[in-house]
C-alpha cells in the first residue's frame, strides 16, 4: 500500500459538510497501462470532488493493487491496513489524529457485489468514483431540468445497486408473482418502482426537450449565432463566461461549480450579437449515466456554431484534461473534424511566466486550433478573444453593396441588426451602405425586398 500525504485544502469557503469524516483512496493498479496521469494527480482530483459537497476529508491515499479481487477489488493486507484507519485504531496520514470514519470514497467504479462486501468488511458507508459525482450533481443542480437529468442518473445508478441494499431475498406470502405485488422479492419490487419512475422521468425530459427544441428553433429565426464554452471542471468557463457577458453566474474555485446551462446576448466588437452558453464541466471517467441523462442540456453545444474549448494552462494535468473534454464532445458526436468551429482558450495565464505562456500556446497551435491566451479573472486577453470569435463567425460572409430609400428606417435597423456595416455614404439619392452578411441573413433581406 503506497501513502501519499497530501495538504488539507482550506474549506473556509466550501459548503458545509454533514460533520462526517471522509477516507479518500485512489486505487493504482500496477499491472495495467499507466495513463496520461499521475496517481498523485488522481488521488487530488478525487480528494476536490469529496470536498466540493463539504465531506471533512481526513485520510487520503494511493494504494497499489497487483491483481484486482472481484469480490472487494483490494487484497486482505490492503483490506485490514485501511479498516484499521477506518475503525480508528490507526492515526490518519492528514493530522495524525485517530478518527472514526463514516464514509470511504473509492476513486474506480465498482461493481455492486464490490460496494456491498467493502462496506460488510469496514463497517461504513462505500461510495465509488460515479456515486461520488451523482452526489455532488443532486445538490447542485437547481432547474427543474437540472433536477430531472439528475435523478434519471441517479435512478439508473440504484437500479444496477439494488443488491447491496437487500440480504433477505425470501418471497413475501401469497401470489404466483406474475403481475407483482405479493410473491416478488423485496428487489423485484424496488427494480419495479425505480423502472416506473424511470419512465415517468423520460416523459418529462421528453417534454423538456420539446421545449428547448421549440426555443431552438425560435434562436434559428432571428438568428443569433451560439458559441457554447466547454471545459474540464474549474477550468474557469464561469468567470469568463461572466467576464464577457457582465453576468454573475455562480463561479467558485471548486469542482462542478456550474451543473444548470445559461445563456446570455453579447455583443461583438462589430456590432453583431450573439447568444453566449455557459455549460457543465467535463471531468475524466464522466459517469455514462450522466452522459445519457444531460444529453439535452448539452444538445447546446451540439448546436452552437462555435465552440470555445477553455484550459485551464496553470494546471500540471492541462494536456490530459483536454483529451478528456476531446473524449467527452466526441460522445456528443463532435470529434477532430469540428477543428474549423472550434477555438482554444488557455485561461489563468495570470499565474503563469512568460516563458510558460508561450511554450502552451506553441503546443496548443501545432494540434491545429485557434489558440487565445488570457486571464478570465483580471480580464486580459478578453478582448482578442471577442476579436477571434468575430472573425470565426464571419467566415462565410459576403459584402452586398445596398441601395435604401431615405424613409425606409425599418430595413436600415435591420441590416444594422443582421449585418456588420462596413461603409454608409447619406445623398439625395438614398442610403448607400456596405453590409457583410451570412448567406441566411442575405436571403432574408432580398424576401424583405
């Protein structure tokens, strides 16, 4: 078993927890290929995600694993050794201080009969890396959509669980069980609830994205075009998301602080308006469970015409965290070959030293994107990334020499409100205006005249 120590972060500032004690355990599996990251890298990632919902994290650990044991995952030795800590018989590697430890979170998805023996063996409640994550999405979401999308997870999480919950599977007196009810085993009968309300979840969202189909549809009349940020989680989408739009969208230093999406109007430094959407973050191992669940909310970004890829460049695992938002958008049917609606921001520069801040965005412009360096958070940079997106989204355009009569003010505000004028000359004969329109746009125009 390898103990990595690892610095209490302040919680000053994080919700408050339950009062329960946390054990946090990162499970390296020797004989397996070694990812694009380090253990340490993991174990902090997991020891952020336990302290986003305030659980007070006093023992934190890599553990090396030979051979994965499908009953409990980790050996008898490893297995002792952490129910020692957890029982409080041996002092944590945080604060040396003997604990009793309520909950252990386990950083690897396990399976139901590894949860329910782990937990017989230490005597606590188990949690694994994809209940970790469904937990700190139920108390963070707050829509009604949000709400749904988040107990649609975690409904089909429980369901595959069911066996860690019930010993007793004896059959209840009477009936053949043919139709439920009276006969059925006590998890016969929870599967049969969870299934309904399962399918009474799906009505709903199906409703929802009616709903944000119709709105969809309605952005494509006008049309604003949509740039969608997306990230790893903290990356910082929020504080520029806020930054740009002079919102105030909830933006803490803590892991999925955005779960609902917003939208917002921006203007471009040509006059031309946009709809700006702020999205969830991506982290690795993303639960399948949540992919399926929000997949309307971030049908947005399957939508957008561009988007805006945010890095955080000041942190060690920058690289390995974009192939993880790559491989997420990927599930959403976006890959490599979106590269030309797609633009790199490598943020929190204001931490960085000017030799690091050029090495990434060398690296950054050899994978073939359009790469903006800046700081959300002092808002440097900002205004050549306003710059970019106005180029990216005038590709395409084409510039038509107008002709308007003097009194004809309502297309003069339109071309104003669809169009970026170049040039106006005012004469007795009219208004002569140079407009750099999208081929949409332009066609709307002629059917106006």
């Amino acid at each position: 078993m390898t103990v990595t120590n690892i610095n209490r972060t302040d919680k000053s500032d994080a919700e408050p927890g339950n009062g329960e004690q946390c054990l946090v355990i990162h499970p390296y599996i020797k004989s397996g290929a070694r990812g694009a990251r380090a253990p340490e890298a993991r174990l902090e990632e997991i020891l952020g995600l336990a302290q986003a919902i305030g659980l007070e994290v006093v023992h934190a650990e890599i553990t090396s694993i030979t051979k994965i044991k499908p009953a409990t995952l980790f050996g008898k030795g490893v297995l002792e050794d952490i129910g020692e800590i957890i029982s409080g018989d041996r002092p944590s590697n945080l604060d040396q201080e003997f604990h009793r430890i309520d909950i252990a979170v386990i950083d690897a998805t396990l399976t139901p009969i590894q949860q329910r023996n782990l937990e017989r063996e230490w005597g606590c409640k188990v949690i694994d890396r994809t209940g970790l994550i469904l937990e700190i999405f139920g108390e963070r979401a707050r829509t009604r959509e949000g709400r749904l999308q988040v107990d649609l997870a975690a409904l089909s999480y429980q369901r595959s669980r069911l066996v860690r919950s019930w010993t007793h599977l004896e059959r209840q007196r009477g009936g053949a069980g043919f139709m439920g009810g009276p006969g059925e085993t006590q998890i016969e009968t929870d599967r049969r609830q969870i299934d309904q309300r399962i399918t009474k979840l799906r009505r709903e969202l199906k409703d929802v994205k009616r709903t944000r189909d119709l709105h969809r549809k309605s952005r494509r009349k006008v049309p604003y075009p949509i740039v969608a940020l997306v990230g790893y989680t903290n990356a910082g989408k929020s504080t520029l998301f806020n930054q740009l739009t002079d919102s105030h969208v909830m933006a803490e230093d803590q892991l999925f602080a955005t779960l609902d999406p917003t939208m917002r109007a921006l203007d471009l430094p040509s006059g031309r308006q946009i709809i700006m959407s702020d999205t969830v973050g991506f982290i690795s191992n993303l639960p399948h469970e949540l992919i399926t669940a929000f997949r309307a909310t971030l049908e947005e970004v399957t939508e957008a015409n561009l988007i805006i890829h945010v890095r955080d460049a000041a942190h060690p695992d920058s690289a390995a965290q974009k192939m993880d938002v790559i491989a997420v958008l990927s599930e959403l049917g976006l890959d490599e070959r979106s590269n030309d609606n797609r633009l790199e921001v490598l943020n929190k520069i204001d931490v960085l030293t000017p030799e690091d801040r050029k090495i990434l965005i060398n690296q950054a412009e050899r994978m073939g994107t359009t790469v903006i360096a800046l700081s959300a958070l002092t808002g440097e940079g900002c205004p050549s990334l306003l710059e970019t997106i106005d180029q990216q989204l005038s590709e395409g355009f084409v510039t038509h020499d107008i002709i308007l009569k003097p009194a004809d003010g309502a297309s003069l505000a339109w071309l104003y409100d669809h169009g970026e004028v170049i040039d106006r000359r005012d004469d007795e004969f009219g208004v002569h205006l140079k407009v750099r329109m999208d081929p949409v746009n332009a066609a709307r125009f002629e059917r106006r005249t």
